[in-house]
C-alpha cells in the first residue's frame, strides 16, 4: 500500500495517496514512513497541525525518521504552498 501511496503521490493525485498511506498504517501502525509520508500530504493540504501530529508520530516510531526536523519541513511546506 505504501508503494502505491506513493506513486499515486509522484502522480499528483493526493486523495489516493492520502488512502493508500492511511492503508498502508492500519495495516502496520509502526510504519514511521507512512507516517511521514501522511503529514507532508496534510501540509500541502494547508492541515499543517494535521501534519505535526503525523510528523511527530513518526518520529516517535523511528528517531531517525526523516520527519525528525518537523520545524524545516513546516517550512518547506508553507513555502510550497504561498504562490
């Protein structure tokens, strides 16, 4: 699922990859990527307190996540967002 969650992203179709992520982590809650992959769909939504929780969740899952700097990502994210 999280392959597909990602190409469906890659595709710009964000509401399939948002349920293909969603997917992918009832399937295996411990999946920080899916999490990770989740608050950056949320963030290009505008739900950045949506997406803090998922970055944060994922982080807690794996330290190591890339979602560990959420800070910078919420920055990346808003500045994709502002035209």
């Amino acid at each position: 699922m999280y392959g597909l969650g990602t190409l469906y992203e890659r595709m710009s179709r964000s509401d399939e990859a948002m349920d293909a992520s969603r997917r992918a982590l009832e399937a295996r809650p411990d999946f920080a990527d899916a999490c990770n992959n989740l608050g950056i769909l949320y963030a290009r939504r505008g739900d950045l307190e949506r997406a803090r929780e998922y970055w944060q969740r994922a982080v807690a899952i794996d330290p190591n996540s890339a979602a560990r700097e959420p800070p910078q990502r919420l920055r990346q994210e808003e500045g994709s967002a502002t035209p």
